[in-house]
C-alpha cells in the first residue's frame, strides 16, 4: 500500500467580484494535466491528499478546491448546486487553464454534473470552436445520487438516511441540530467520526481506514469542514435534499464513472441510476470495492484515463 502522508499543503485564493474568498491547493504534479478536484461531504479541499501519490507518478496536476463555507473558503448562505460552476472558472481563469478535467468524489459528483452542464458545450458542432467548451474529460468516483428522490434516499444505510431526512426539513432545523456544539465537537475531536465511517463499511473500507495516515487525512477534512460552525456542511445537507435542478439527459459530456459493488455509504445503486440518465456515461463497477477504497486504490487508473481522454 502506497505511503498517502500529506504533503506540504499551500493555500491559494481566489477573489470573487463580490469579495468573497475561494480557497484551493495545488497538489500532484504542478507541470501535469490541470484536473480540478470536487471534494466529498463533508470533507475539505485537503482530501485530495488521497491521490496526490498517484498524481505524481501519473502526470496530474491536481487543483482541489473547497467550497463555500468549508475550510477556508469564505460561506455563500444562499448558494446552489449549480452555482459552483462560477468558482471553478473563477480559479481556472486566475491560473491561466484555457481547458481542464474534472474529478468529483461521492458528494463532489453533484457539483461536478452541475459543471458538465453548464461549462461543458455541446459536443455534437465539433467544427464550431465556440462550443468546444472548456472541460476535456470527467469523472465521477462513488458519485452520491439525487437523494431528492426517495428512491434514491432509502438505498442509503439507515444511520445516513436518517440525518438526510432531517436536511429535507427547514434549513433552520439542519441547522439546529448540527450546529453549535456537534460542529465545535467534531472540529476538535474529529476521531469521533471513525467509527461511523466503518459502519456499513466492506473489508476493503475496513483495511483503507486501518491505514493511520489515511484516517489523519480524512480526520483532517472533517476538522476543516466543521470549521467556523460548519456553514458549508450544513448548506450542502440542506441542497443535496432538495432538487438540484440540473437536467441530467441534457449532460452530452462523455461522463466515466467508478464505484465500488460493495460500497455502505452511497450505494452502487446511485452509480447505476446515473448510467443510465447520462447520455454519455460509462460506469465501471469494481467488485469487493468500498467507498474509501476505490479512490485510494484505483486512483492512478482514474487520473491516467483522464488524462489520456484530454489529450
């Protein structure tokens, strides 16, 4: 098992017009091909840490980026699914990317789609440059489904489905119950989560989250994510329960897909659903393979087929 210590991590930020603050690193290898990074829930832009080994030895250069109200992204109280589009263009144009891939982890999917919608122009006028559009390839690993959907909410383990009921609720109830002291508890003692990470977890999870440098990491996310009262957090509860608004069939983007057969925590159902929503999405099923396992496992593949789909 490759060693995953985190390295020296450098923020970076980007200004909205506005003047709120967009926080990403810079993480794998810094001449590769640009791949922005979409982080899970809640988690932080520091868990592309995970696959920073992998992107050394592949040729990605990963830009991770949190979102509103996490890490150290300044909050958007009144943000959509739909209006991350906006963040990432903003840190490509501060970096000069004329074209870039795109990499969403399990509740990062839903903000990844809403970029191949929005960004990615349709394909089928390849003659006219002005509908090239700006994304060369995407990925989804574990992506969460639209849990707005009842059928996709009650394939969810019990513990999980009962917290995203509580999102499809006021914003203020959400708030209620997981602001104040559950935040202020997981920020400082962000360990407590581990067991709950294990609970639905197959034995490659269980073998994944025994590796002390991947459980720091991940403990490390959850610090950042409940950081400041987790805004971020709390605002995705409430969005990932409610329509997302984004025509999924309209999506012509060729779209990779990779999710574990055994995964507890969104379950290969989810993957499956999307396959067949997305007009050009192709998903891979990796049998015995968990939630935490796949990126970690199979993420020099994933990074070296995105490359290979932008050159």
């Amino acid at each position: 098992m490759p060693s995953n210590a985190p390295p020296l991590d450098q923020l970076e930020l980007a200004i909205t017009a506005y003047g709120r603050r967009v926080a990403f690193s810079q993480l794998g290898d810094r001449e590769g091909t640009p791949i922005i990074y979409a982080h899970g829930f809640p988690s932080s832009r520091r868990e592309a840490w995970l696959v920073h080994t992998a992107a050394c030895a592949v040729g990605a250069r990963i830009i991770s980026i949190d979102r509103p109200g996490y890490g150290d992204s300044d909050e958007a109280p009144d943000r959509n699914i739909s209006d991350w589009p906006g963040d990432v263009l903003l840190i490509a144009d501060q970096l000069g990317l004329e074209r870039f891939a795109l990499l969403g982890v399990s509740g990062g999917g839903p903000y990844v789609l809403a970029c191949a919608w929005r960004l990615a122009q349709s394909l089928a006028q390849p003659e006219s440059q002005d509908r090239k559009g700006r994304i060369t390839s995407c990925a989804l690993v574990c992506p969460l489904g639209p849990i707005y959907r009842d059928e996709q909410l009650e394939q969810m383990h019990w513990a999980a489905r009962m917290n995203l009921r509580i999102g499809q609720q006021a914003q203020w109830l959400g708030d209620l119950v997981f602001g104040g002291p559950t935040t202020m508890l997981l920020e400082h003692w962000p360990s407590l989560v581990e067991n709950t990470r294990s609970l639905a977890a197959p034995a490659a999870d269980r073998a994944v989250l025994a590796d002390p440098e991947t459980a720091a990491i991940l403990n490390r996310t959850i610090a950042d994510a409940m950081r400041n009262g987790a805004p971020g957090a709390r605002r995705d509860l409430h969005l990932y329960t409610h329509d997302w608004g984004i025509p999924f069939q309209q999506i012509d983007l060729p779209i990779r897909i990779w999710h574990g057969q055994a995964d507890g925590t969104v379950p290969i159902e989810h993957a499956r659903w999307y396959a067949k929503q997305l007009p050009n999405a192709s998903l891979t099923e990796l049998p015995g393979e968990g939630h935490y396992s796949v990126p970690f496992r199979h993420s020099r593949q994933i990074l070296s087929e995105l490359i290979k789909a932008a050159a």
